[in-house]
C-alpha cells in the first residue's frame, strides 16, 4: 500500500489540494439557483371577458370605481343576448384614483360608467358624449355627525372642533358640502382643525375613537349601533347618488334596456340597502313592463 | 488507536479546508441573489407607484392602508413565486409584517415629489443549505492520498519525545585561540602545550578520514598525520602562541599522548563513556611495545570534534 501512495508526492498534493480547493468555492458558488427574473406585472386594473357573439372586433368598454362592482357587471353583461349580438368583449376597468374616472369620462372612452352626477356635470359629458343616466342609486343627505352633541350649524360651534372629512374632493357628502358651509359662515378653511380619511368608514372611525369631535357623512343603517341618531345636523337638502351612464352614440335602445335590466337585477342581489335602492330612468321601465304584462 | 485518531483528525481538518471555501461561495451568490432580488423589487415598485393609495401631505391625502396592505401581500405572493429570498415589509411607513425576519434593507425610491421609503425583509439561509456532501467526499479523498504521509507524520511525533527524554551528549571542543579543550556540556576547560594540542587536532581530523591505517609507536607516523599537525602548528605560529621552530611530531610521543590523556581525562571527569571516543588507547597486555597496538581514535566523527581558530 504505501509503494502505490509513494507515488503521490507532496508537491502535488499540495497542487491538487489548492485546486480542489478552488474548485469548492465555484460548487459552493454555483450550488445556489440564480434568482434573476423580473416580477411580472401582478396589479389588476381591468378584466376582459368574451361574450358568445360574433362581433369580435367590437368591445363594450365599462369603468366602475369599485372592483368588486365591476366583476360583477362584466361577469352579468357578457351573458347577456343584446350585448352577445352587438360586443364581441366586454372589458371593465377599475380603479380608485380619481384620475381614472376623468380618462374614462372626459374622453368619453368608455360605453358604461359609474359616476356621479356631479363630475358628469364638470365634464359636460352628457352633452358631449351623449352619456345618458341609466340607473341611478337612491339620494341621501349629507350630515354632520358627532358623538356627544347635536351639531350646530354656527362659526363658534366650529371654530373649536376637530373636524374629519374625506381626502377626495369629489365627495359631496364628505367633501365639497361642509367646505361650501364653512365658506357660508365665513370661516376660514386653514384655521379649522381638520383631519383626512380615506373613506366614509375611516370617518366613522376617526369619531368611534374619538380623534374627531364631528365628521361630515351620510347616515346610514347600522350607524345607530356606533352613534346616536339624535346628534345628526343635516348640511343640505338631499344629493342625487352615484348613476350608470351609457353613451348613446346611436339611439341604441336595445343595449339600454339590457344594461339598465342587468344592473336592476344585480342592484336586487345587493345585500347593502344604499346599493338595491334604485331609481331607473329613460323609458325602459315602460317597455320592460310592458314585456311582463 | 493512536492512529485511528491521527486519521479523524486530518479528515476533520480536510474537510473544514473544503467546507470553507464551499459555503463561502454559497454565501457569496446568495448576497448577489438577494442584490438582484432588491433591484428588482424596485423596479417593480416603482413602475406600479402611480397605481399605489400612498399618502401624501402636500396634497392631504391620507391613502388607503387596506390597498397598499393588499398589493404588498401579492407582492410577496410573486416573490414567493419566484424564489425570491426577499419581501417587501413597509412602504412609507404603511407596514405589513407577515413573518418577522431578523434581517432587513431600508431603500428610499426618489420620486418626484416625496420620496418613497421601503422596507425589504431578506431570508438568511439554512445551515443545511451552507454544507454539502462533496467537502466530505474531497476529505476522504484527501485522507486516502495523503495515508503515507499521515502515518510518518504520526510515527515521527511519537519519537520526538523519546530523543528529548535523552540528555545531550557532550562533545569536544578544541579551542586553539586559548589553547584549551573544552567539553561543551559542562564547560570544563583543561589548557594542553603546544605541542599535544597541534598533535591532538592532526590525530582527529586524521582518524575520521583514515579509519583503516594502523597508528603504532614504533613505526613512523603516516606523512598525512605529520602534515596535519605541521599545518596546525604553523596556524598556532600565525595566532601568536609561539615563534620556536616546529617540533618533531615522532620524537616523544608517548609522552605526547600521556599529555592528551591527562587533559581529557580532567574535561571528561563525569562522562568517561563519551571519553573512550576521544581518547588514545594505551596499550596494555603484553607490553607497550606490541606490535600491535594501534593508539588512533577508531570511532571518532566529525560532528564529535569543533575546532575554534582553525
């Protein structure tokens, strides 16, 4: 045994050690799986769906605020017969930047939309586009809300509270109306101690905690369990909820009426009592009535 | 069992010079993975920033928490997809901690506008995944080349201890500057004439080369011996010790010797086994005068005898 190994001298173990040892390094080194894919686009925006008909090149294109609202409206619309025979695809966008709804609208890129009536108004769409107003959610009115106190409408009373409104300024309720009855009573904004939320719920919650005094809303059921339906101070007459538009290019009164029946089905489904309160408009009501007699 | 051991040793010390290198690299390519990793978690970040509710003073708005919470859990969802050894944790302070890593990278994306700070949690890896079965292949194959070397290694260390357990033998010094002799051990120095002490050196240095010559009183002394110690004498003239004529090396020389007797009998008092090398045998038995006595030193060597001013 040792005359085989005699053969192996200690220079060249010594060699084959530092290259084995080299060697190591890169099976260390290599050993690792190289991580170096981009990550794909993984943020929804839009869905498409096809519909059964043959008109492939034709898209029904809708844009709803809420993405839960919009797999809903797309998912009824693309099994519906008028729009299998007129669309090819119905696509939806949503979106919850502010931003969003102005492309769609301004521009009038899409057939449906979500809106309320006011941006409508500020883009002048109806008489641009021929949005017409399909079906709308019931009005409400906007409030001031507290906890403790009935709210009054005076510039005393506010001067010294802590006041939670919403962030985006096309709300009514939350937004434009107690700014517009602070300008009334000639306060000025910059003065008044006011905090931001996102939505009517982080409102609800600014004043739950007690980090607000009063909040700007609208009253709805279940706000009884959290607050006291006494300590309410109506801002303005009633507003007219947010409606669907459809832009009527053509006098396409089949479309209409299958919109406008899709979307008072889903408004039934609703569970919320703000969302299946609806008010159709256009005459719709009287041809699909007239189908059931 | 000894051995056994020496073995496990050396296998323990080939692998660990295998296992180094081999998780030093691994080390290496996972930072570099989790480099990429960052690189591309911002890239993706930024691209979908205008899609993003963030907050942003300058324009009041509060963002929406729920959403930024949301895309960051697909976010990870992806990575998680991809291998990924990162998540994202925070951005702009808006904070989503699914499982807590010890380990994380603070990155500012510079937007127009307020920048966006973001928290990248990093996955260290596993112990397991830093070791691997080839370190221990490359020992053992080590360990089968380098056997022999292993075993000297062994044999050689047990013997050390032995030799040390041995006092050290003491050797002759001869100093011709001083005139003495010395034994290196002890130090004992006995100072020789002239004469004996250039005889004494020739005899030595004679002796190691010549082995086989028969040195006896009654013959001359061989012609190499005479040179030698005319050679010492001539160097004992050039040192200062004397500036009479040389001797004659084959008068006397009995007495000669008797001299070099007497002073290695003193230097080597307490080891007359090491003595027996350095000295001229008398002659004894039959007579003085046998024919065959042979007084040369037959077991001297080189390393027994150190010359000063030579």
């Amino acid at each position: 045994m040792l005359s085989d190994q005699a053969f192996f001298g200690k220079r060249l173990i010594v060699t084959l050690l530092c290259t084995a040892i080299i060697f190591m390094f890169y099976l260390g080194n290599s050993s690792v799986d190289i991580t170096d894919e981009p990550i794909p686009v993984f943020m929804e925006i839009s869905n498409q769906c096809k519909t059964e008909g043959k008109a492939v090149g034709n898209n029904l294109i809708i844009y709803v605020p809420s993405e839960i609202v919009a797999k809903q409206v797309s998912h009824k619309l693309c099994k519906d017969d008028v729009v299998a025979k007129q669309y090819g695809n119905v696509i939806v966008h949503w979106g919850y930047k502010l931003g969003d709804s102005v492309e769609f609208l301004g521009k009038g890129v899409a057939d449906l939309i979500l809106a309320k009536e006011n941006i409508m108004q500020a883009f002048m769409a109806e008489s641009t586009y021929n949005y017409q107003a399909v079906l709308g959610y019931s009005n409400y009115t906007a409030f001031f809300i507290s906890l403790q106190e009935k709210p009054k409408l005076n510039k005393l009373y506010f001067l010294d509270k802590k006041i939670g409104l919403l962030d985006y300024p096309t709300s009514r309720s939350g937004h434009i109306l107690p700014k517009a009855l602070f300008k009334d009573l000639d306060i000025n904004i910059d003065n008044l101690d006011i905090t931001y939320a996102n939505s009517h719920e982080g409102l609800r919650e600014l004043l739950a905690s007690g980090k607000v005094d009063l909040i700007a809303s609208y009253w709805k059921k279940g706000d009884e369990k959290q607050f006291s339906k006494n300590y309410i101070e109506p801002i303005s007459n009633p507003i007219s909820g947010s409606k669907w538009y459809l832009k009527m290019d053509v006098d396409n009164t089949d479309l209409l009426c299958a919109v406008q029946k899709n979307l008072y089905d889903l408004a039934k489904e609703n569970e919320s009592t703000y969302f299946n309160h609806v008010k159709l408009f256009k005459s719709c009501q009287n041809i699909l009535s007239q189908k059931a007699v | 069992m000894l051995k056994h051991n020496k073995i496990i040793i050396s296998f323990m010390l080939f692998w660990l010079l295998f296992q180094l290198p081999f998780s030093f690299g691994v080390y290496l390519e996972h930072q570099s993975n989790l480099e990429k990793s960052i690189n591309h978690i911002q890239t993706r970040l930024a691209l979908d920033l205008p899609r993003l509710s963030l907050p942003d003073k300058a324009l009041n708005i509060v963002g929406d928490e729920v959403s930024v919470i949301n895309y960051m859990k697909q976010f990870n969802l992806q990575l998680e997809k991809l291998d990924y050894s990162a998540r994202i944790d925070t951005i702009k302070n808006i904070s989503f901690i699914d499982v807590p890593n010890e380990q994380y990278v603070e990155r500012i994306l510079l937007a127009p506008g307020e920048p966006i700070t973001l928290n990248i949690s990093l996955k260290s890896l596993k112990v397991t995944e830093y070791l691997s079965v080839m370190p221990v292949v490359f020992a053992l194959l080590f360990i089968y080349l380098t056997l022999d070397h292993i075993v000297i290694w062994q044999s050689r260390k047990s013997q050390i201890p032995a030799i040390e357990e041995q006092p050290q033998q003491p050797i002759l010094i001869i100093d011709l500057i001083e005139k003495v002799i010395i034994n290196s051990e002890t130090k004992v120095k006995t100072p020789l004439a002239n004469k004996p002490l250039c005889f004494y050196v020739a005899l030595s240095e004679f002796c190691t080369t010549n082995k086989e010559i028969v040195l006896n009183q009654n013959k001359d002394l061989p012609i190499e011996l005479t040179e030698l110690a005319n050679k010492y004498f001539l160097r004992l003239i050039e040192l200062g010790h004397t500036v009479r004529k040389r001797p004659n090396f084959s008068n006397s020389l009995e007495k000669t010797l008797s001299e070099i007797r007497a002073a290695l009998d003193e230097v080597f008092i307490d080891a007359p086994d090491v003595k027996e090398i350095y000295y001229p045998p008398k002659a004894h038995g039959e007579g003085s005068r046998s024919k065959l006595h042979h007084y040369g030193l037959t077991s001297i060597e080189s390393q027994h005898i150190q010359v000063i001013g030579k």
